[in-house]
C-alpha cells in the first residue's frame, strides 16, 4: 500500500481526468489516520491508477535499443 501511496501525488498532478485527481487526493489525505486502509474498490483503483503511470504503448515499427547497443565514445 505504501508504493501506491507514493504515486498517488504524480497521478494528483497528471490526472486525466477529475475523479483521478479526487481520488488520488483523498487517499493522500486519509492515509496518515491511524488504522486506516483503502475498502476493495479504492485499492483496485489505485492499483489500476499507478499501472497507468508506467504503460508506454510502442508502435510496432519502433525499434528497443539497450544502452549496451550504443556504439561508446572515447573521454
């Protein structure tokens, strides 16, 4: 819960929408109460709200390049 916690701050940010954004900013505030934990629904939304953050959708004529594939330069 406290890795989803951490993000809610960037969704608040980039929300796409206003009910990420509300969300994301209630979790943010009750979450210091003590005992406190998201019901079922709220976890899930969390859950899918920081899995968004990280999705990057590629065309498939993109090519992946590891740094190791670059060719190095002399200092």
């Amino acid at each position: 819960m406290d890795e989803l916690l951490f993000h809610m701050p960037t969704i608040a940010k980039s929300a796409n929408a206003e009910w990420e954004r509300r969300l994301s900013l209630s979790m943010m505030q009750q979450s210091p109460r003590r005992g406190w934990c998201p019901s079922d629904k709220q976890a899930a939304m969390m859950h899918k709200l920081v899995s968004a953050l990280f999705i990057k959708v590629r065309g498939d004529d993109e090519e992946f390049h590891l740094i190791d594939d670059y060719p190095q330069t002399a200092a």
